[in-house]
C-alpha cells in the first residue's frame, strides 16, 4: 500500500436533483432519516431492526463493541428464512411472486412466496436427511437458478451456514474453500447455461470433492441434462430426494450473533478470506438499505439486480435484501449478450422491471456497443437505477441516465464492500441531489470519513483513506479461522477505525468520490493521482468506452501513467488520437496527470464479478511476471495485451 495521502484533483460539479415525479412517490424526501440516525445511532438501528423484522425473542442489548469486535442485538433471537419466506405467507401474501426467473435459453419460471416456502421446506428437509445440523457449513456451486437462493434459504432455515462460491470458479478454488469451512454438504448442479455451452459443475465438484475430506453428501440438481458421474452413497439427485420431502419444516430459533453464512473473497495474498456474516444485524442492515436505497414499493415494483449469488452483492440484494422486504424480483441466468446484445433490455421490457441494480463494468460495455441496443426496447418501467462493483465515471453515469433512464430515473451508486455486508454510501433517491460518479453520503447510522497517513480526519475538502468510524449492524465478525488476520486486515492501519482500502475525496459539498484501491495510488513527480480520476478523464473523451491506468517506474518522475484504452465503436486507434487523448486529460485535470503512454486494446483483465485488475496492468508496464492469476475471469486477456504492449506502447515526450 502507498504511504501516501491522495491529493484529489479532477472536480466534477454537475448535479441531478431527483424529479418531481420521483419525490411525488418517494419513501424518503428530506433529511429527517439522517438527522433521526444523527442523534443517536443505536437507537436508530435498534427501531429498524424492530420495525424491519420478526424476532422470536426482543432483545435487550443493540450493540457490543469490544474493537475489533461488534456484537449486535446479541439476546436477540430470529429465523431469518422465517422473516423472508413464512411471515409474508401468513400475513396473506403467499401469492405474490417472489422471483420472475429468466433461464439463458428462454424458459422461465415464477414462484410465488407460498410456492417458495415449501420449496425451501423440503430442501432444509432433504439437507436434514443428509446430515446437516445446526451448526454445519454447507457449500453451494451452482449458476443462476432458482434453486440457488432455495439451498442458501434451506441452510439459514435450519441453522446451517452457507458457502456460496462462484460457479465460475475452479476446482481447485471450490476445493480450497470447502476445505476452509470444512463443509459436509456440497450442493451443485449437473452443468450452467453459459453463452449456449455447458458449465460442467459437476465435473469440476468431483475433481475438488476427491480432496475435500469433509464433504459427507453432494446433492445434484439437474439443469442442463448431460451425462454426469454418480458416486454411489455420496451423490444425491436432487429431483430424487428434494420433491419427496415435507413441505413441514419448523424454523430453528437462531441467536443474532448466529452465524449466517461464510463467503470468500480473494485478498492480495494467494489464501481466500472466509468473511463472516452473522443473523440480526446482518439482516437488519440488508433489509433496511433495500427498502431505503431503492425505494422499495412491494405491491408494484419489480426489482431486478444482475449480479451473480456467488457474489456479495447477490446475497445481499437477489436473496435476504428483496425477500426482508417481500419484493418481486427478476433473477436471469445468462450472460448480457446471449444471445444478442439487447438481453438484458429485452429482460427489463419482458417483465417490466421498475428498479435496475447493475455494474460500471456492465454500463461501459452497453455505452461501448451502442444505444441503438436499449433504443429497440420499451423501458418505460423503469423508474430508478442503480450501480455497484467500482467507481462510476461520470460519462458512463450519464449515458446510464439518459439511454438506459431516459433522463426520468434517479441513479443511485452505491458504496459498499463484502465486508461491510451491506451498502454504506449512497443517495437516498427521493431525498439526495446526486452529481455523477459520486456515491454522495453514508447512509442514516453508518459512520464514515476520510483520513490522512496518520489518521487525522482530512476535513471539507479533502481526500486520503475512506474509513469507517464506529461498528455498522451487518459488518463482517471476522475471517472463518482467522481472528488475527482480521484484526490486521482492517484495524491496525488506523487506531480504532476501519479501513476499507480505498481512496477517497470529499468536495467542498461534502460529497463522498471513491478514487480506487489505495494499492493502485500512483505517484507522479511527487503527486499522488488516483486512478479513477485519470481513467474518468479518459472515458469523458467521445472515442473511449473504458480506460485503466497504473504507475509504471519512471527515471525523471518516480511512476507516470501507463494508460489502457478500450474505444467505443466507429472508433479506430491512431497516433493522432493517442495525441489527442494525452491532450483531453491535460485539460480535464492537469498536465501532471497526462498518460505517458497510451496501448489501445480490445480488452481488460477483470476479475469474474467485473473489476478491473490494475495489478496484472502494472506488472505488463514493468515487464515483470504476472504472479497470482486465480481470480482473472480471462487469462488470455493478460497475454494478448502484453505481446502487444512489448512491441506498440509508445512513451510520449
Ligand atoms: C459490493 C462489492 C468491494 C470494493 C470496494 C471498492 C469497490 C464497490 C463501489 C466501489 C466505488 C462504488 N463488494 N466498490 N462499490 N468503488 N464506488 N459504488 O463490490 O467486496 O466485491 O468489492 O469494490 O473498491 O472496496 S466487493
């Protein structure tokens, strides 16, 4: 990590108040629910959690903070598949439609609450048969179908953690995490729908499960219909013992501090962090930011979220998040360009989604093709969008806006981190003037600022770390197995605060700008330049549809700027334009911040759930080797650009 404080450069004013129409309808229009929150946090998470939930047992205590350690609603007790499924049933809502679900060759399927229920019912029944106990891991390998968030729902029924990973993942990841938790139940499928091909999941389970001593029981659901091996006496067929099974299943009494579930994510060393998610809190926070951030109207909205239940983001607003709330949401299994680039347009206007939650990454992409896929589709639904994963620019938030809004929706970015459970920053739309590619402000109860090296709170202006000042109801309890890992990952950088790991500005209006990894800072001429401000700059230029940059070591200036440039279509790479670019980002913020070099390239290296990974840019610029390539969805990526690199980057000057 940089030593270093962040000087802010690029200021970008336009503001976006949301619209009459909007306000007219909103849950939250003025600044009451921060200044409540304001006065006294506890009380406010304490009413919320009282309000949003069922709890079996009131609790007495809101929250125990022993740093690094919170505790929240500790005698507390709630089922937290009960608060999604039982109680909207029993208050006469079981025919409402939980989950519009979208499969990538075009079936479809509604399930309703009541049909959700008893679904989930008799997998926690079948699980139970299997061997699961409150108290066990069960890990989940699966791809987008409804049966996903029925395996994690039958876990949390039952007082058993999930493991979600990523479909998308290899054997020896889903094997290393199996391990980690000592999981007893695997549950996957035969094969995923991908791009018309088959994800062979059960294959990929039997190379990671022939070392994965804990598994007992793998249960199988069929999907995509190939041959698949069967081990007798450890393999279950789902339609084989799932449809049999009582839709009778009483839900366990869980404490808060209970754990919910277990999900991994990567870190900078090579061994994945076990983060852990707890009951009441956890529940309380996700629930309240879906009903608040996207203005949740259960009885008319049709919300859908992109992401993918191996995600946090999926956890949190395609499953607990939506469910709390008794939303209906659409849920899709494919890919955004299968099998044409106006899926998801064809998605929203099919089921007439009113609430869009999707990524920069998938935003770039779309504004990259062009909006003649979004023009061919009716929108009209849609009434607000949001953004999640990393940093919006400006330009993409725009075109998000105006092609994909039609000018009429509130967008909402949303900050927030696996660890942290649930989101953090963001507008409350009815309420927040929003200026784009700004996150805006915590949210009611969640305490955040900016702090320099040595942890000085920075003021108004000002950039340095984002950190986060007192214990949030869903922050993460720890890492599975790790308690000194935890307590170094997140506290010791700063006395008594978390530290996220990005970097962040405020503006003279207060407002929160998220500036990237803090690992990716680069220094120039003794100028700390963030990269999401130089790679905003690059993408607000009519040609660019995405950009990355990293600091590569430079004799005169310590590091200058090594950019990567996707370019939209009808735009073509020339020297004049490389020029051109150079001369765009002088002016949007400064000569310092101009690239060095610029390579043209058809693609990024990204991580699976979409983030740009610097890192393995940084090593192209040194030409040095690669190192950890694990979590890179393509690694082809990384070897096309560097052939290229070698031979074309031209330094400038
Ligand atoms: C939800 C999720 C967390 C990291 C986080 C940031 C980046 C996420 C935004 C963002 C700027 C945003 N969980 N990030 N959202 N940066 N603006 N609205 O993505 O654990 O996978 O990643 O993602 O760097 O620390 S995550």
């Amino acid at each position: 990590m940089a030593d270093v404080t962040l000087e802010a450069l690029a200021d970008e004013q336009r503001s976006f108040p949301p619209s009459p129409e909007f306000v007219a309808n909103a849950l939250v229009t003025d600044s009451s629910m921060h200044d409540l929150a304001a006065a006294d946090p506890e009380a406010f998470w304490a009413a919320q959690a009282r309000e949003l939930l069922h709890w079996d047992r009131d609790f007495t205590t809101t929250c125990e903070w022993d740093l690094p350690f919170a505790k929240w609603f500790t005698d507390g007790q709630l089922n937290v598949s009960y608060n999604c499924l039982d109680r909207h049933v029993d208050a006469g809502h079981g025919d409402q439609i939980a989950f519009r679900w979208e499969g990538e060759p075009g079936d479809s399927r509604d399930i309703t609450y009541a049909e959700l229920l008893a679904e989930v019912s008799r997998t926690a029944n079948a699980l139970k048969e299997l061997g699961v106990v409150k108290g066990d891991r069960v890990a989940i390998y699966m791809g987008m179908v409804l049966e996903l968030p029925v395996a994690m729902l039958a876990c949390a029924r039952i007082g058993a953690a999930h493991s979600v990973v990523f479909g998308g993942f290899t054997a020896d990841s889903l094997r290393d995490r199996i391990n980690d938790a000592q999981a007893k139940v695997l549950v996957t499928g035969d094969g995923a729908w991908r791009r018309g091909g088959i994800v062979e999941l059960k294959q990929i389970a039997d190379e990671a499960m022939a070392e994965t001593p804990s598994i007992e029981h793998c249960l199988v659901l069929r999907r995509t219909e190939q041959e698949v091996a069967m081990q007798t006496g450890r393999d279950v067929w789902w339609h084989d013992i799932v449809p049999t099974q009582s839709t009778e299943c009483a839900p366990e009494s869980m404490n808060a501090e209970d754990l919910l579930f277990i999900l991994y994510t990567s870190g900078t060393t090579g061994h994945p962090k076990g983060i852990m998610h707890t009951t009441g809190g956890y529940l309380t926070q996700v629930a309240f930011t879906f009903k608040y951030v996207f203005d949740i109207h259960p009885d008319t909205d049709v919300f859908w979220c992109t992401a993918d239940c191996g995600w946090v983001t999926g956890h949190s607003y395609i499953v607990y998040g939506p469910l709390a709330n008794r939303a209906t949401s659409v849920m899709y299994e494919g890919t955004p360009d299968y099998p044409a680039k106006d899926r998801f347009w064809s998605v929203v206007e099919k089921y007439g989604v009113t609430i869009l939650y999707t990524a920069p990454t998938a935003i770039r992409t779309f504004r990259k093709w062009g909006s003649e896929f979004p023009a061919g589709h009716d929108l009209s639904s849609l009434r607000l969008l949001g953004s999640v994963g990393e940093p919006i620019n400006p330009e993409a938030w725009i075109w998000y806006s105006e092609h994909i809004g039609t000018n009429r929706c509130p967008v909402v970015d949303t900050w927030w981190q696996t660890e942290t459970g649930a989101i953090m920053i963001s507008p409350l739309p009815g309420a927040t003037v929003a200026k784009p590619g700004s996150a805006t402000f915590p949210l009611p109860g969640i305490g955040a600022d900016i702090v320099n090296d040595d942890g000085n709170a920075v003021g108004i202006p000002g950039g340095g770390y984002l950190t986060l000042t007192r214990p949030w109801p869903s922050m993460l309890r720890g890492i599975w197995g790790d308690p000194d890992r935890y307590r170094e990952t997140y506290w010791s950088r700063f006395d008594g605060r978390y530290f996220a790991g990005d970097g962040a500005k405020r503006d003279a209006d207060g407002y929160f700008w998220l500036l990237g990894r803090v690992d990716d800072i680069m220094l120039v001429a003794g100028h700390n330049i963030s990269t999401t401000e130089v790679e905003s700059a690059l993408v607000s230029h009519p040609a660019v549809a995405e950009a990355a940059v990293v600091g590569k070591t430079d004799d005169t200036t310590g590091q200058a700027i090594a950019a990567f440039v996707i370019l939209r279509a009808g735009h073509d790479p020339s020297d004049a334009l490389v020029a051109e670019l150079r001369d765009h980002v002088g002016h949007a913020i400064g000569p310092i911040a101009k690239p060095k070099s610029i390579l043209f390239t058809e693609d990024l290296p990204k991580t699976r759930s979409g983030k740009i990974m610097r890192r393995l840019l940084r090593n192209v610029a040194e030409d040095e080797a690669l190192g950890d390539v694990t979590t890179l969805a393509d690694p082809s990526v990384v070897d096309g650009i560097k052939g290229r690199y070698l031979t074309t980057a031209s330094d400038e000057d």
